[in-house]
C-alpha cells in the first residue's frame, strides 16, 4: 500500500501475464463518481467553466462529484447538480457508466440525463465554477475540437446526447 486515503487508494501490483512475463503495476481506487447531462427544452445543456490546475487549464465540465458511501448515486448526481450550479435537475435518469483509465485506475463514473431544471438560486458552493451556463448541445462539438472540454466522462456523456438524444 502506497497511500489509502478518503478520496483514493494507491498500491502496487504483482502482474503476470498470460506469456509469463510479469511487472509491477501502480493501481489507483477512487471512489464512484456521478455527473449529470441536464439537456433542456431548447436544446441546451448545463455546463461549468472551471480551471483544472492539475492540467492547468480552464474547461467545460459536467456537474457532479464523488457519490457518498450511503448515498444512492443517482441522488448524488442530482445533489451536486443543485450544490454546484443553483439548478435542480428533473427526471434524472442513468445514460451510462465508465472508466476512464481502464489501464491503471478503478474510477468509476456514473452518467445520468435529466430533462430540464429548475432554478433554486445560486450555487451554494462558489468555488466550485468560475460560471454556469447552458451552452446550445449544437456548439458542443466546437468546444470540443478547441479543447475546452476535455474530462472524460463530460466527453462521454457529450457525445452520448449528441449520438443517441438525451431521451
């Protein structure tokens, strides 16, 4: 065990191969996380613009965050919707699950859809964005393709409204 924390576990692996050749590999456990793609009637979704200053870079992200132990992450999905942008998701439902470092992390990210919100009144965490915007899903590949939205799991729930519809 290399660090086991709250928010990770980081430990080192003993791995063989099917060929016989083995190697030790850094394994990294994070809790779930869940975001939310809240798409409304006019075809706009709910975004944040927020600095990352791991990449050092300012994004377009999904809202969400880590889902809480005793929490169903379908409501932490829904919570941190509220939490971080002042709107309260309707019809919050799953769209897909992944792992975005399949190679070396366990971090599974939980994607929902929800059809529309409602506004509650400014976010309740004020440093969780620099804005909150609905952004037009018809301007989404554009942001993409200059690289202001580069987490995996606001690509993958992106693109999953984009191909299949949020409904």
């Amino acid at each position: 065990m290399v660090d086991d924390t709250r928010r990770l576990r980081l430990s080192v692996a003993s791995v063989e191969l099917p060929d016989g050749v083995t190697f030790e590999q850094y394994v990294l456990r994070v809790p779930k996380a869940a975001m939310v793609v809240v798409v409304d009637d006019q075809e706009r979704v709910l975004m944040m613009w927020r600095h990352r200053f791991i990449i050092d870079k300012w994004v377009w992200e999904l809202p969400g965050g880590y889902v809480d132990p005793d929490e169903e992450p379908g409501a932490t999905a829904a919570r941190e919707v509220e939490e971080e942008t002042g709107w309260r998701p309707r019809n919050v439902r799953p769209l897909v699950s992944l792992q975005p470092m399949v190679g070396s992390a366990d971090a599974e990210n939980l994607l929902y859809v929800a059809s529309g919100a409602d506004y509650i009144g400014a976010p309740e965490d004020i440093n969780e964005a620099e804005r909150v915007e609905w952004i037009p899903l018809a301007s989404v590949r554009d942001l993409i393709g200059r690289g202001e939205v580069v987490g995996a799991a606001s690509l993958v729930g992106l693109l999953h409204v984009l191909a299949f519809g949020a409904g």
